[in-house]
C-alpha cells in the first residue's frame, strides 16, 4: 500500500457534453481511471461509478460524458486534456437514426439498417463501429460486426476478415467478447497484396453474413455494423464499391473525407436504398507511423496467443510434416500464352499452392482451415484458428508450433500468412 501514495492522481471536471482525452505512449506506464460521481462513458461502453479502469501502453482514450461528472486519473499519461468540442453528439444523432431504421424493421420485419463506417487511415473508424455497436447491445439489439480491415484484425488477428454477432457491450479496456467469430484467412496485412483474394472473400463473408441475419430474427432487425480499411483510393475505392453491392448495404458514414463523401454520392445514386453520411472525426485520433502500426499488429498477434489482461497459457508441441497439408492461395502470375485454353490471369491470384514445409516457414502464422479435403473450396472455408511455427526440424520433419488450443490439430488443411510472430516469452 505504501507504493500507491507516489501516483499521482489527478482530478478532471468535466461538464456536459464534453470528454476527458488520453494517450499513454511509455511502456512501463500504467493509468487507472475512477469515475468519481455522474454518468461517463468509454467508447459506448457505461463507466462504473467507484470501479478502478486500467490502461496500459498505447492506450487512446476518450471519456465523454452527457451531464457531466467528476473523474480520477491516477498515474501519469503522455497527454490528458478535456475536451469541450467532441463529435459524439452527432454520433449519437446517427445512432438514434439507426435505432428509428430497427424499429421500422422490427414492424415490417424487414433486415435491420446494414452501416458501413469508410474513411482514410486513422481517422476513428473503429472506434465508430464500436460506439454504434454498444449504443445498439444497449438498447436491447443484436448487431452483426463485420470487420474487413486485414491490417488491424480487430476480430481475429490481422491477415484476416470476419464477422461477429455481438450481444453485450465491449468492456472498457478490451474489445468486444470473442464468442464464436466467423473468419476468413486472407494471408496478407494490405487488400493490394491480392485485391482478386480480397473481393473473392468479402463476397463470401457478406454471403454467409445475410444468411445468418435471416436465420436469427433478433440480428435481422438490429443489423450489421461494417468496419473497412483506410485504402480509399484507386481498387480501394472499388473494393468499398464491392462491399456496398455485395452486402447490400442501406447507409455510409464516411469519416472526415469530403472528397470520398462526395464520390460516393456520385457512384451509389443509383442505388436510392443508399444514404451517405459525412460525420468528423474525432479531435482526439492520432495519426500513426507505420512503426506504430507494425507494433499494433504484433501486439495484436500477441493477445490471440497470450491473452491482453487475463493471461492465457498457449500450448507448444511437434507435428509431422507427413500430418498437415500446407497451402498458400495465389501464385505469381502467367503470361496470357502460357495459360491453358479458356483460364483467366485472375484465377492465378485464387489458386491453392501446395507449400513444402522448410525452415522458411518459421515465424510465420499458419490458419487452420475447417475444410476436411482439398476437394472443398479451401479458400472460401473459414478457419478454425491460427498457430505460429516456432521451430523446424528438418531432420525429425517435424514442425514445433504455438497453438491456443492442446494438440491435436483440429484439421490438417493449414494455410501460409505472410504475417510473423516472434514470440519472446
């Protein structure tokens, strides 16, 4: 007890309508938040008056309150400011739209309003979806989340695309609980790695996704929450083009872009069903380096093994080469004279390629495919979950792997991810 009397904590009143902003940038730093008296909220997410709140390094937080309230910071914080202008009310403007659509689904039962959230890089998207997502969990609502941004991989880990239903507010310090995801091994952390891959296998989620909003009637009228990546440009554009066809989607809010706003108006005008929103960011988003965004994907790679709070203890263990079948989807392109009679160049990027087990595997993260053979469509089978190969024994031909789960191996199809691990503990 001695220790706690050295933090130092600090105050913050804030008034309606404003929030409390903070960044945590050392690694050894640790802040916690109390709120004191009033209503607060992190995110979407209800703060408990009295209950102490942890954040750690690379924490981004932004505290907004309705009627105001009085909050404890105790530790020391890169920057901790409040901020009176904050674009939450009109976030909540567009969640009580949204709510009007559910409402309006509910009686007609109709599917509920289906949002995606575009935009450049760091400008809020996530932190949108996961605003519109609590307010909805709050209100009684069963909404899917779709997230097609391969470079953070808020649902499964990066390289990767998937959908969740989501059923209760995301707790303060971590993200939305992982009961039972849907995800798709995209293998690559930008969509113009492969953009044929790419559209192939947002096609197939928005699929799946459509299927399971007719099959759950709570979800139906709630609808989907589609979170998209920070390429917005050239086939980027064209894969949010491919988004708003494939998953039918009713309305955009784009982010802090007027020229894709504008864009976007021009293209989905066709399509009437479409509204497209502008809505600012918020003043608290920071810009990150790619440094940054290349710890963030780590890190992230990291939590799936290891847990974020509560640890998780991952297993490690041997598996034969003559066990495990491993693939890579796409192979470098053919000349239009090489191929055979009536094969497109794009079936090349679709292509399952047998991949011999070598020490150039090692690091690299394999999924674990939930196809049983490779006469199924491998490349559009979600997966199970992913391992990392942390040794090659040539000798032995056997692979040592970092798995979630004990062994075995739940299926024997694995597929290669550019993405690696290194795993220090």
């Amino acid at each position: 007890m001695s220790e706690d009397k050295t933090i130092q904590k600090t105050d913050y009143k804030l008034e309606a309508d404003s929030e409390l902003r903070f960044e945590i940038e050392n690694k050894n730093e640790k802040v916690t938040v109390v709120l004191v008296n009033g209503h607060a909220e992190l995110f979407g997410t209800e703060l408990v008056i009295k209950k102490p709140y942890e954040f750690v390094n690379g924490a981004k937080v932004a505290i907004f309150t309705h009627h105001g309230c009085t909050i404890e910071l105790r530790g020391k914080p890169d920057v901790a400011y409040v901020a009176k202008e904050t674009p939450m009310v009109m976030y909540l403007n567009a969640n009580s739209a949204l709510e009007y659509l559910r409402n309006k689904a509910e009686q007609e039962d109709s599917h509920g309003p289906i949002v995606m959230v575009v935009g450049p890089t760091d400008v809020g998207k996530t932190t949108l979806c996961r605003i519109l997502l609590n307010y909805a969990v709050r209100l009684g609502r069963r909404p899917i989340y779709v997230d097609l941004d391969v470079g953070q991989g808020g649902i499964a880990i990066p390289g990767t695309i998937g959908a969740l239903l989501v059923e209760r507010p995301a707790p303060v310090a971590d993200g939305f609980s992982q009961q039972a995801p849907l995800v798709y091994h995209y293998g690559h952390s930008t969509p113009s790695c492969n953009s044929t891959f790419y559209d192939v296998l947002i096609s197939k989620l928005a699929e799946t996704t459509l299927e399971r909003l007719e099959a759950n009637k709570k979800a139906k009228s709630s609808g989907m929450i589609i979170n998209t990546c920070g390429w917005v440009k050239g086939s980027g554009y064209s894969h949010i083009l491919h988004t708003v066809a494939t998953f039918q989607v009713s309305a955009i809010f784009v982010l802090d872009q007027e020229r894709l706003y504008n864009e976007l108006l021009r293209d989905v005008k066709r399509t009437p069903s479409v509204q497209v929103v502008l809505l600012p960011k918020s003043g608290g988003v920071v810009e990150r380096t790619k440094s940054q965004r290349t710890e963030a994907r780590d890190q992230r790679i990291k939590e799936y093994f290891y847990g974020s709070k509560m640890p998780l203890f991952p297993h490690s263990f041997d598996v034969k080469f003559s066990d495990i079948k491993i693939f890579k989807v796409g192979s470098p392109p053919l000349p239009d004279s090489c191929l055979p009679l009536g094969m497109k160049a794009e079936d090349n990027y679709t292509k399952l390629v047998a991949v011999q087990p070598g020490p150039q595997l090692l690091h690299h993260i394999l999924a674990v495919s939930f196809a049983e053979t490779t006469d199924e469509n491998v490349i559009q089978t979600n997966v199970a979950g992913f391992i990392c190969v942390t040794n090659v024994n040539m000798d032995k031909q056997v692979l040592t792997v970092l798995s979630p789960q004990p062994r075995p191996l739940p299926q024997t199809i694995l597929l290669v991810s550019d993405l690696q691990f290194m795993d220090s503990h």
